[in-house]
C-alpha cells in the first residue's frame, strides 16, 4: 500500500535523504509531502516514531492508490 505524509513545514534535504529513504518527496504549500510504499503495519508505525524522533509534525497521514502500471504491448 501507498501512504502520504503531509509534514508541517519545509524539511531539509538531508534530513529527508537520511531519515526517510524510502520515501518520495515534495514541498507544497508550506508543507513537505512525503509518498511511498509501505510494507505493513510496523513499516507505518517505524515511519510514524521517526517522524516523531526528528520533532516533525505530521498534519495528515492518507492511504493513496498505487500508480497504474500498463501492460507492454508487443507486436
């Protein structure tokens, strides 16, 4: 499953780079948005402490599809 972590604030890359590998990131609207896949619930709850460890606060947490993938067309 995808998850979406929308951080209060704009995160530094290194913090973003070391803390959260995993993770895709962007800034909108004052905030840092961070996208990835998840593996299970204590995937979700490490993701959540680190946050936590790191003083970051998460204003909103959501599960988002995951992309689409098309099937190769072969002629």
């Amino acid at each position: 499953m995808r998850y979406e972590f929308r951080i209060a604030g704009t995160v530094s890359d290194v913090v973003l780079d070391e803390g959260f590998p995993e993770l895709e990131s962007a800034v909108l609207a004052g905030q840092t948005v961070l996208v990835g896949r998840i593996v299970d619930e204590a995937h979700l709850y490490g993701l959540l402490a680190r946050f936590q460890a790191l003083g970051l606060r998460v204003v909103e947490l959501r599960q988002v599809l995951e992309p689409e993938v098309s099937p190769e067309v072969t002629e």
